[in-house]
C-alpha cells in the first residue's frame, strides 16, 4: 500500500509516517518501480503499535526499546 492509504489505514498524517520513518520507528519501505514508497500489512501493524504508544504517553526512546520486544 501507498503513504496515503497507510496513513489512512492508522489514522494519521502522511507527515506522522514520514516522521516515524525519520527517527527509526518505523522502517524504511520498499519502493515501486516508480519511486512510491510501498507498505505492507507489517508496517502497518508496527506503525499502529507506535500511534498507540505515543498516545499512551511513552517516549519515542521507550517505544524504540519496546520494538524488539513487540
């Protein structure tokens, strides 16, 4: 799936993806032939997993130790 239809997957902003990928709480994607990023089902459930947490109130160091975990 595309930026867009992850960000509208989750929940949030095309821009929150972005960001997350940015800080390494979420990994980088695959690419399509023309350069869009590509998501699957994994990256949207480890992104969900982050949203939660944030809403929850931990840090994105916290949430970078619970990754592994998770």
């Amino acid at each position: 799936m595309r930026i867009s239809e992850l960000a509208d997957h989750v929940g949030v902003p095309t821009s929150t993806v972005r960001y997350y990928e940015r800080v390494g709480l979420l990994g980088a994607p695959g690419r399509t032939g023309s350069g869009y990023r590509d998501y699957d089902e994994d990256d949207a459930a480890r992104l969900l997993f982050v949203v939660r947490a944030r809403h929850m109130g931990l840090s994105g160091e916290q949430i970078a130790d619970l990754l592994p975990v998770w």
